[in-house]
C-alpha cells in the first residue's frame, strides 16, 4: 500500500493509542525530567500542526510541527514499531518540512533523547545538527537538541 499523510486530530483514537506509546517509551527510556513531550490537550492549539501518516486505513505514525513565530519545532514524532521501515518517518518530516516552508519559517529546531539512536540518525540525514538548548529547555544529560535550515 502507498502511504499518505494528512493533518491529524490529536484527539483522534488512532492517535491517541500512537501517542500513549510514545509517552510510554519516554517514560521508559528517561527520567521525568528528561520527559519533553506534549501531552494530547497542548497539542490542540492553532500554532500546533498535526500530521498522520497512513498505510492503507490504518494510521502509522504522527508527527506535529509547532510553529514558534522565528522558527519551528518538531514534536511528537512516533511511527508504530511494526510499521518502522517503510519510509514513514521520512515521509512525516518531509511533509512537516514543508508546512514549516508554507509558513515562512526558515529553521527547524528539535529536543530528542539521547538514547534514541536511530531517531537521532534519521534527524541527521535530513540535515539536522547538533547544537545547544533552545526556548524553555534546560541542557540536559539525557536530551540532544538538534536544528536544520529549510
């Protein structure tokens, strides 16, 4: 099946599960203060954007840009286990890429954990790079804090 992407209500079911797993891996993987992820309420403001990605009916994965006025920010990337490899997550950056594009933006900013390697990678081959806290973040040990000019 081919996959698409469309705006997504974060209050929508399938979401709802893909960000629940999400949170608990979070949760998992890093202390609570090491936790920077959007619970479903904060994610339905208007400067948030929420895309999902579909294989056939079903939702995959979802990805959201919030637009921060002088730059962008990536949040809630999930792609569900079972669905990794197809291409989703590449899509999903593509695509929140080009609504940040759309708005005006010129930078994309992100905070992921440092544990996750392979989010980590695939951030870098979308011209992602390292650099120092931004916004309300803290430096810490457990979080990588990335930007790409778009």
């Amino acid at each position: 099946m081919a996959l698409t992407v469309q705006t997504g209500d974060p209050r929508d079911p399938a979401v709802v599960k893909l960000l629940e797993q999400s949170h608990a891996l979070m949760n998992d993987l890093f202390p609570a203060d090491g936790c920077h992820y959007l619970e479903i309420d904060d994610l339905c403001v208007p400067e948030i954007t929420m895309l999902t990605i579909q294989d056939g009916d079903q939702i995959i994965g979802c990805g959201a840009l919030s637009n921060k006025n002088t730059y962008g920010e990536l949040k809630s990337m999930f792609v569900k286990p079972s669905a990794r490899g197809k291409g989703a997550a590449d899509r999903l950056i593509s695509e929140l890429t080009t609504v940040a594009q759309n708005a005006g933006l010129k930078t994309l900013r992100l905070e992921t954990g440092e544990a996750l390697a392979a989010a980590i990678k695939l951030y870098e081959k979308h011209g992602f790079i390292r650099r120092g806290p931004f916004g309300d973040y803290l430096e810490h040990p457990d979080s990588t804090f990335m930007e790409s000019q778009i």
